[in-house]
C-alpha cells in the first residue's frame, strides 16, 4: 500500500451537514434565500453558503428546513471523509525558503496513527524529551534582554536534548515567540529542530490553499488587518491540523494534543532501562485557561514539571508570585 493511500485511508476531515442557526431569531424565508445564504450563520461557525454541499449544489436548499431548536454538535451533526489536505506547506516570505510537513486530521484520530505518521512517513527522529509550550495566543511584547536569554537557553536546550516542542502553531502569541526564538538563534546546522504545531484547522486564514493531496503548497504568512482568522508561524517544522467541523473556533485541538503529547512521553527511548520519554511544560504570560493547564499538569500522575517564565506578564507572572508566597509562608 502506498504512503498516499495510507494516509488518505487512515486520516479524515470532518465537515457540517446540518444547517442549524446560531441566531436564536426564527428564519421564515423561503428555500434559496439568498439573503440567508448570505448573512445567517450554522452554529459550526460557517454562514449558509460556506456548507460543502451548497456549493456542489447538493444537500438541502434553504435554511427553512432546519430543526433550529437543536443543539449542534460535533457528533450529531457533522460526517466525516478522507482527508483532503497533506503533504508539505512551502513559505512564501522574503528570501528564505522554508517548508514543514502537515496534514489535515480528525479531532478523534488515534495518535498512536499519528506517531506512525511522524516517525514511518515524516521521517522525525525519536525524541528524548517532550516540551509542551503554552501561554497567551494574543500578541505580547518580551523585554529584549529577556527575550535574548529566553531565545538562546531555549534553542540549547532544544538541540542538546533532540526534543519535540509542541505549540499552537500559529503567528501569534507564545508560538509566535518559539519561531523567533529559532530565526535568531538556531543555526544553519541546528536547524533541523522539530517544533510541531498543533492548530484547529477552522481559525487557519488561507486553509483552502492547502488542500491536495500531498501537495507542495505555496503559503502566505501575511493577514488582513480585519482577519478574525490567523496564519500558520513560518518556524515550525510540521503541522497537525485539527479538523473538528466548525470554523473560526479554538479548542477542538486541545485533547488530541494533550493525547499526543502523553503518548509521546509513554515512548521507550532507552530499551535497555526501559526509561520513557520526560515530559515537561512551558510557560509564558497566558490567561485562565492558561492557569487551568498548569493545574491539570500537575494534577497527573506522576506530575508534569512545569517551567513558569516570570516577567512574561499575566499568569505566568501570577503563578510565580504564588508559588513564592506559598514557599516562603511553608
């Protein structure tokens, strides 16, 4: 069996298939409203006419057919098929060719299918520790001396230890800082890092560039000002693209990456000692979902280290003040 259909065998997308509208606002038009098509929004995110099967002419033909007092969900409401986008994503951005491997993938596929794909197909070397970095998906400023010692100590570190460091994926926020970090101080021989970024498919700007399969797709990292969408940080090595059905939401990649990353861990990288992969996680500014993810690291058994970077602003500089606080009050 070929890479392709295996791929293609083993991985899907997930799509919407019933029109439910988010407005709580009853809609009487007749079938076709153009108007609805236009304006009126499913509560996976899509307006009408963004559905699959309105633009291949099939499925149903107006809003007035739907149950609007039912509750969408991912299960109920959406049907999964092939995936329809792998292969490798090429940068367009200045002088500076680079690439990274992705896929387009089901919130529920198995990750140990996904490890086989990392390691059989993308060719990724085993890794000796894990490094799951988390913290504000906005925009945040670094104090340039800080910054300057966060970039370094975190390329060393990276290489010395061959780690895969997990992070949301895109040109914003904590993931934005971890390219950074590998532009200025990575060097041409060090540069094979492994930073996978795990995203929801639906919040990707320019997704529909990237659907083929296993295509070389040319990808553009700019974004309109008046974009609620963000694009994928040209610094990352793979992408997983996780694709839960609904558009311009985040969340539906988070248990699959904390499923991801805790098989990784459970790896046998010393078959002598039988020793497993360590795992720890990093920490820069953030909000309360922020806090709940330290909190559920450390609620695992064995705990998961966790690494605040205090000066970052926000969490990370609230959970170092109590963690000073309540080791020096005993």
């Amino acid at each position: 069996m070929s890479k392709m259909s295996w791929i293609e065998k083993t991985f899907h997308k997930r799509d919407c298939v019933q029109i439910i509208p988010s407005s709580r606002e009853p809609h009487r038009c007749l079938p076709g409203c153009q108007i609805c098509q236009q304006l009126v929004r499913c509560c996976c995110g899509r307006l009408i006419k963004q559905h699959a099967y309105y633009a291949s002419g099939a499925g149903p033909s107006g809003a007035a057919h739907v149950q609007e007092s039912e509750h969408w969900t991912v299960d109920r409401h959406t049907v999964k098929s092939s995936t329809d986008a792998f292969g490798t994503i090429d940068f367009q951005c200045g002088s500076h060719g680079y690439k990274a491997k992705f896929i387009r993938l089901s919130d529920d596929s198995k990750v140990e299918d996904i490890l086989q794909l990392m390691i059989k197909e993308w060719h990724m070397k085993r890794p000796n520790l894990v490094i799951s970095v988390h913290g504000g998906m906005q925009k945040f400023e670094l104090h340039p001396r800080f910054k300057e010692a966060f970039g370094k100590g975190f390329v060393k570190a990276a290489v010395s230890t061959g780690a895969w460091i997990f992070t949301g994926g895109t040109n914003n926020g904590v993931a934005a800082h971890i390219g950074d970090a590998i532009k200025e101080y990575a060097t041409r021989l060090t540069h094979n890092i492994s930073i996978i970024g795990v995203a929801p498919w639906g919040i990707i700007e320019g997704r529909q560039d990237l659907i083929g399969n296993n295509v070389m797709a040319p990808y553009q990292t700019l974004l309109s000002p008046l974009s609620k969408l963000h694009v994928l940080n040209n610094l990352h090595s793979h992408f997983l693209l996780v694709d839960d059905g609904t558009a311009g939401r985040t969340g539906g990649e988070i248990n699959l990456r904390r499923e991801l990353e805790n098989k990784t861990s459970l790896q046998q990288f010393n078959a002598k000692t039988g020793r497993h992969v360590p795992m720890m996680a990093l920490i820069l500014e953030g909000g309360p979902k922020t806090i709940l993810t330290v909190l559920e690291y450390l609620q695992q058994s064995p705990p998961v280290p966790v690494v605040v970077c205090e000066g970052t602003g926000r969490a990370a500089d609230l959970l170092a003040y109590v963690h000073k606080h309540t080791e020096s009050s005993g």
